[in-house]
C-alpha cells in the first residue's frame, strides 16, 4: 500500500470511532490548598464532545485518500 492509501485507511478508522464514541473524557486536577501535612486536590471531569460532522468529513477524506492512494500514476 503506498502511503495516501494507508493515511486513508488511518482517517477513516479515526473517523468511525469518533462518530460512535462521540467524544472523550478526561480528568483533570487541581491542587487547592496544602496544609501540612493535609494536601487538598479537586478532580473534575471534562467531556469533550466531537462533532457529527467533523467525524463524517474526517471518514469522507479518509476515503478519499484511499482511492487516490490506489490509482496508478501516469507517467
């Protein structure tokens, strides 16, 4: 496989797990105060959500690059 088909190959897995995860979360923490020996830390949890149409462009350009990736050249 040359290498736009195998980029094409990469967008388009990329793009179907966005579209059926719909996002991702982390956590994220935050030293609030150290007293001595008490050390107090506050974990919040961030969602970020990836657009429905970001993942389907992402899985349109991936296929794109397939098929360009599977053409001969013309010399």
């Amino acid at each position: 496989m040359r290498g736009l088909a195998i980029l094409g190959v990469v967008l388009i897995v990329v793009g179907l797990v966005a579209l059926f995860a719909g996002g991702f979360s982390y956590t994220k923490d935050k030293d609030t105060a150290d007293l001595g020996p008490v050390d107090i830390t506050i974990t919040n949890r961030e969602h970020v959500h990836v657009p429905t149409a970001l993942s389907v462009g992402v899985i349109v350009l991936g296929v794109a690059l397939l098929v360009a990736g599977r053409r001969p050249r013309a010399v």
